[in-house]
C-alpha cells in the first residue's frame, strides 16, 4: 500500500485510515438528505439510498486510485435540488428526462475534461460570479430547508410566511442548534450528529417510529437504475439545463479542488495542481455513472478537508470512506426511517456554508455588483438556479458592454452571454 500511493514521511496507514473515517462521517448526512431531495422528484425512496451509497462508492474509490488523491464524491448538494425542484416539480419533466439531462451534461463534462476546456471556462467567468453563484444555491438550499420543516409555508397574500411552531418544527430547530453548537465547538460529523439527534427525539416524542429491523440488504436499484431518457433530454429546450448543471458541478468541483489541495499541501509553488486533470476526469465519469445508477450529478466534496486535517495525505484515505459508503447500504431500513424534519436542519447548515462565501465578492463595483445580486436573489426568489445563472450571466455582459468595460468581457463569456440569452428566451 505505501508503494502504491505514495505514502511518504508525515504520515502512515493508520492516519490515512483515520482520515478517511473522518471524511466519512462529516458528509454522511447525503446518504439522508439526497434520497429526501430526489423523492420530491417522485423516484422511490429506498432504491436512491442504494444509488446515492454506490454513487459516492464509485467516484470516491476512483479518485483514490486514478489520482491518488485524498478526496470524497458523492450527489452534490445543489445539484440535487436543481434536479428535484427545477427541472421535475418547476418545468415539469419526468425524472428519467431529467436523469437524461445528468447523463448528457457528464458526457460534455468529460469531453471538455479531457481537451482541456473545463479551465479556460473557469477563467473565463469573473471571480465574484462564481462566489455569488455558490451563495445564491446556498439561500436556495436553506429555502427548501425551511419548506421541509415546516418552519416556512406558502401565503397567498404575501408568497411566505412563519409556519406553526408544531414539534416537527421544535424538534427541527432543536437539530439545528445542536449542529451550530457541534460546528463551533469544531466536532466531527456535526451535520450527522445534528440529523441522528433530531431523529431520536422524534423517537421519543413519538413522532418517529423505529424500522421493524435496523440491518438488512440494500434496497433494490431497479426503479431507478438504468431508467435515464436520453433521448427525451437531447431536445434544444434543455439545453439551458445541461449548460447550468455543467456550470455549477464545474465550480463546485474546481473550488473544491483547489482549496482541498492546498489544504493536503499538494498545490506547487507556480501554483500548478498535481493530477488536476485525473481528479476532473474521475469527477466527470463519476458523474456519469451516478446518472446510470439512478441519481443526480456526482462532485467532489469539500468535506473531505476535514479528513485531510486529521492526517489524509494520499488516495488511500478515499478507498476507506469508499468502503464505509458501501457498508451503509445494509442500514437502509434506518436511514429510511429518517423524516424530513430531522434532515432539514442540514439543508440549512449546508445553505449557511454556501453563502458565507459572499464577502469575497467586490460590491463597491456596480459591474460585478449588480449581475452578483441579481444571480443571488433571484435563484432563490423564482426557485431555479438554471434562471438566477442565466440573467446573472446576462447582465454581466450587458453591463459591461454598455458601460464600456467590455475588455472585462473574454471571448468565452460572450459566448456563454449568448447561451444565456438563448436559454433565457427558451424558459420564457
């Protein structure tokens, strides 16, 4: 094992070990929350807790092994939502149209991997976009959170208001606080920690019952797996949808990366990453097996820093968080008995750590400024990140076109300003 990955001063199999332990159990909470998401969709429940496990199992293990590196994949937050609440419940496309589109957007991912592509786009699109991207889906993901507990519902008079503070809601807020604390207090597995305590006292209020086993085999993949309608997603209508799953999974991915690796120490001095190419290829054909498998587009976690910090120096770390995902597929009947008041904390944590990220982004310049906002609040307000991306986008060409700043413009971006517009049209 140590010739195979490179398992050198400072660190050992033990470390490795524990380290990918560590990553494990700070983004467990997926194996709960994705299968909530993607049931919203109208796809059966159980067998997207066996997909979501063998998904974050494949692109986990391959990234271990192909880039040696000590990264975790599983169905992105975000794009799950994007998946459920956009494209089946807001546009109204079946769920196998919409796994078609997942399937279509990793085939371009990997083509444009693999040419060289995916970094000139990331190049191309102004840093306070990405930013503001990132915490636009955050207030998105916090909104479902809150639809989820109860804590929001809808008003005709006023779109939202405050739910009744029933003990669904109580005991969701009751989880919440229980992982700012966690979080604070630099606990591992907070989001975790915070669902399974929810989930007890749900127990003990009697608004949870306990599965009649707590092991058993994994549910069957069949009403998922392999029911993806390619042909039903290769219409230009959807085109927009391909493009904003590429865009998110792409800065998802990249950010993720980047900040993983310097935290493993792996960035060189010119600022270069070893096996970038490996790990965005793993990322994109992990993505594209997920879609086969029955669930939304996998991506690299940054969770996995947490593993990184307690001593994941190498791809050996990933084999081990690769195994204990696959082990989770013979507690399904527990993770099933799960509700959604008990995960809802963890959409809005989740929210809380995709917005924060809004101070790098530079307001005091009304270019950026205005396309940052618009991208923020309206992917939240019209509940579809494809829409917020799109006019984000859009203005940002506008204004800087017509406010002669059109050398902040790159050749790429106008490009993607034009796909804006066209998807723009397209949805109206």
């Amino acid at each position: 094992m140590k010739n195979i990955f490179k398992i050198e001063t400072g660190t050992d199999l033990k470390n490795e070990f524990i380290g990918g332990l560590t990553t494990f159990m700070t983004m467990a909470y997926i194996i709960f929350v994705n299968p909530a998401i993607l049931s919203d969709a109208g796809m059966d429940k159980p067998a997207l807790i066996t997909a979501t496990c063998l998904a974050a199992f494949f692109g986990t293990l391959l990234v271990g092994i192909w880039a040696d590196v000590p990264f975790a994949m599983a169905p992105g937050m975000g794009l799950n939502a994007f998946f459920a609440y956009t494209l089946v419940l807001g546009q109204g496309l079946s769920w196998r149209t919409a796994l078609g589109v997942v399937f279509i957007s990793g085939i371009f991912f990997l083509g444009l991997t693999i040419i060289g592509i995916r970094e000139k786009v990331v190049a191309a699109i102004p840093v306070s976009l990405r930013f503001s991207a990132a915490a636009g889906i955050g207030l998105f993901i916090t909104l479902i959170g809150m639809k989820n507990l109860g804590l929001i519902v809808d008003n005709p008079a006023t779109l939202v208001s405050i739910g009744k503070l029933t003990t669904p809601v109580l005991l969701g807020l009751a989880g919440l606080i229980v992982i700012v604390i966690a979080t604070i207090k630099k606990i591992r597995g907070a989001i975790l920690l915070g669902i399974l305590v929810t989930f007890f006292l749900g127990i003990i209020c009697g608004e949870v019952k306990m599965p009649a086993a707590l092991v058993s085999m994994p549910p069957s993949l069949t009403p998922v797996a392999l029911q993806l309608d390619i042909p039903g997603a290769l219409q230009w209508g959807l085109a927009g949808a391909i493009f904003s799953f590429m865009f998110v999974d792409l800065f998802d991915s990249i950010g993720t990366i980047v900040a993983c690796s310097y935290e493993a120490g792996s960035v060189q001095e010119d600022g270069t990453i070893a096996n970038i190419d490996k790990m965005l290829e793993a990322d994109a054909l992990a993505t594209v097996v997920g879609a086969l498998l029955g669930t939304s587009t996998t991506t690299t976690y940054i969770e996995s820093a947490s593993g990184i910090a307690d001593g994941a120096k190498t791809g050996w770390a990933s084999i081990v968080t690769a195994v204990f995902f696959l082990s989770a597929l013979f507690f399904a009947p527990l993770i099933s008995a799960v509700p959604a008041f008990a995960t809802a904390p963890a959409l809005i944590i989740v929210g809380v750590f995709m917005f924060k990220n809004i101070q790098e982004i530079d307001f005091s310049d009304f270019t950026i400024a205005v396309p940052s906002f618009l991208t923020i609040t309206l992917i939240p307000l019209t509940f579809s990140i494809a829409t917020g991306l799109t006019i984000g986008f859009l203005s940002f060409v506008i204004i800087a076109a017509l406010s002669g700043n059109s050398r902040k413009i790159s050749a790429v971006m106008w490009a993607v300003g034009v796909l804006s517009a066209v998807n723009l049209y397209i949805s109206a």
